[in-house]
C-alpha cells in the first residue's frame, strides 16, 4: 500500500444505489457516514455488537440492515463498498486484508494509508456536490468544502448552467432593503438570472453585484401603454420567460405580503410558464426588530396583526375592520401606511384604543438610512408630519413599543 500512497487519489462518483455496502463499527464514524450511505441508494448492512442511539433508530426504521455480532471473515463477500471503524485494530486489519483480496474499495477510519479509498469532504447545493480531498488534511479539506458550498448557496460564486434550462420565473422576496437579509436560495437564482425585474423596495444593493450580461429592469419604469401597471410588469415576466431567459422577479419584503405576488403567479400560470417563489422576510417584523422593537413579548402581547394603510379606513375600498382592530390588545403593524397615519390614528382612537398608546414609526428599516421616530396613537400624524417622515416605513402600534432591552 505505501507504494500507491505516494500518488494522489483518483477522484470519482460510486454510484451505489442498490450495491451492497458494508459497515464495520457503529460509533461516532458511522453515525457521520451512514446517512450519504442511505441517500445514496445503497443496500447497507451494519455489522457491529453496538451502535449510537442514532444508528440504532436507522436500523429500526429500516434504513439499514443491523447484525448485532464482530467482524467475521467473510461479511465483505458480493459488497460494492466497505467502511471499516471498529475499535478493534485487529479486525480492522483483516478486514482490510479480505477486502484487498475481494478487490472491495475500502475505508478506514484508524489507517488512512491502509485504505484503498479516502472519503472526501463533501457538500451539496441545488444538484451540485462538491468533493474535496487534500490528503492528509482532513480540517484543510472541510474547510475548502465549505467556502465553496456557501459560495455556491449565496451565489457570489456564480456557476451558471450551460445545458438547456426550463423555461420558468423565480419570485424572489428580497427582505427588507438590508443586501445580507435576502434568502440564500434568493441570493444564488440572482446569480443565475438573465433578466432581473426589480422593485423600487428591492435590496438595490444586490443588482451591483450583478454579472454586466444581465439586463436589469425597474419595474416602476416598464412601459405601460394600454395596460395598467401590473398588467404590464406581468406581461415583461412572460415575454422574458418564453424567450428561454432566466427570470427573476425581485420583489421587496415577501412575495406574498402586501406583494401582489400572487397575481404574478396567476398570470404565469395562465400563460403556460412554470414558477418558483422564493420567500422572502417580511419587514412587518424585521423592521421593529431591527428598531429594537419586539411584535410579541410575554405579559405585553400575546398577538400582532399586520395591515395595509395604503387606502385610508374611510375609503370604500378599504376591507380593513378597523372597529375589530382597535379592540385587540395586541401589536398592530401598519405596512404602507404613512400618508394616512393621521386618519389611522383617528379612527384607531374612535374606536377605544387608548390616544397614549405608543407608536413607532421606523423609516427605511434594516438599512444605512434607518431612523425611528416615536410617538403615541393621538400625536402619530402631527409627528410624521413634523418630522417628515417617508415611505417606506413600518408603524408599530402597541405596548412593546415601549419595552426596553434592559429588564
């Protein structure tokens, strides 16, 4: 063996699914490798007197095939693959031996050069696995492995598909504004996309970082012609889509909230093209809790409710209860709401919630631009106006509001 460890390893990918594979030792070693063993397909069976709680619960499930006894001479016979990490350097040995003889790659935990195969570190992202070996290095290798997994997952290392890809949109929730709050999955389809349709409240940041070839769209400024403006921003999303291109639809916040994503998604559908949504983090509770501000906290609120105040609650097309709403004793949060945080405010009040409940308004949440104005219900739109407060900005109603981090 020590002639060929003077050589690098050849790398490759064993294909298992269904190949007998044979584990010695049920410790710490196999509780690590058991589970790539199993998602890989193969026939496992584990031979040792004991096994980690958690091996165990493999085995009694059915994942694996459990002989409680040693090592004999012979258990390597039609055996695809070996894993060999008993405590037992004699048996270990042996085993090493009949699997030479049996011509059976094999591992072992206690002899890396008595091994005539090394596992590498490994780690995947979205279909791709990784696999790094550096000899002798283990801590080297896992460290490699996972700058290049995350870089992969965050999509700052840009591995763009050069076989044919399906045609389709991703809806992206790009979190509050702050760059480093966007998903990870969010992240690595910006990556990979052609076409990138974003919205004003969109991390901005991101679309720098952005290969030169992508063409960025301001949704604000699609043309709209004959059709109303979300006509129009769903129209750009399937002619991108049907011309092979890589979509993406950068949305603010989340999709879903107050995002008129499901409507991007109907269109899509009715069109033929298929549609990932990607969520993103509402700033309904990233923006108080990057203010300081908790929507629940024990013995202050057992409840927050989000609303929209982009209609004022005397406009007829408002389906808010506001009645109900004043009655809670919880938080409310207040999305697009400070045109109308004086007529909020007023019909809060009408309705029985209390004028010296604390409010907050937070402006330009989890960005370099944040700043928190506070006020109560009954001075919440003198305030915005004095302080000339702008969109965007979250309103916090309610009494964590004025919990400090201080006990």
């Amino acid at each position: 063996m020590a002639e060929h460890a003077e050589h690098a390893a050849y790398p490759v990918g064993l294909r298992l699914s269904g190949r007998r594979v044979v584990v010695l030792g049920g410790g710490q070693v196999a509780q690590r490798r058991l589970p790539s063993l199993v998602a890989a397909g193969a026939d496992v069976l584990l031979i040792s007197p004991s096994a980690k709680p958690s091996v165990e619960a493999m085995a009694d499930t059915g994942e694996i095939r459990w002989e409680r006894r040693r090592y004999e001479s012979g258990d390597l016979a039609d055996a695809w693959y070996a894993l060999i990490s008993t405590d037992d350097p004699e048996a270990n040995a042996a085993a090493s031996q009949e699997a030479e003889d049996r011509r059976v790659w094999c591992v072992r935990s206690d002899d890396a050069e008595a091994a005539t195969a090394w596992t590498p570190a490994t780690g995947r992202s979205e279909g791709v696995t990784v696999a790094v070996l550096t000899g002798r290095d283990p801590r080297r290798s896992a460290a490699v492995r996972d700058a290049i997994v995350e870089g992969l997952r965050d999509g700052t290392l840009a591995a763009p598909h050069h076989r044919a890809r399906a045609t389709g949109v991703a809806l992206v929730g790009g979190g509050p504004g702050d760059p480093d709050l966007i998903t990870v999955r969010g992240r690595r389809l910006l990556a990979e996309a052609d076409v990138v349709i974003a919205d004003r409240l969109g991390p901005r940041d991101l679309l720098a970082e952005l290969p030169p070839h992508v063409e960025v769209i301001d949704a604000a400024k699609i043309p709209y012609g004959r059709f109303m403006a979300q006509e129009a921003i769903n129209n750009a999303l399937i002619e991108h889509a049907r011309a092979g291109k890589a979509v993406v639809r950068l949305k603010g916040g989340d999709p879903y909230v107050f995002g008129r994503g499901m409507e991007e998604l109907q269109a899509l559908a009715e069109a033929g093209i298929p549609c990932t949504v990607v969520p993103g983090i509402s700033s309904s509770i990233s923006v108080p809790s990057a203010a300081g501000i908790p929507v629940t906290h024990r013995g202050v609120a057992q409840e927050f409710t989000v609303v929209s105040g982009h209609v004022a609650p005397d406009d007829e097309r408002s389906t808010v209860d506001w009645a109900a709403l004043a009655r809670l004793r919880g938080t409310v949060v207040v999305l697009m709401g400070v045109e109308n945080s004086g007529a909020i405010a007023a019909t809060l009040i009408a309705h029985g919630r209390g004028a010296d409940t604390p409010v907050a308004v937070v402006q330009e949440g989890t960005t370099a631009a944040q700043r928190r104005v506070d006020a109560t219900l009954g001075t919440l739109g003198e305030t915005v106006r004095a302080e000339g407060v702008r969109p965007p900005a979250v309103i916090v109603i309610g009494d964590v509001v004025a919990v400090n981090p201080a006990p």
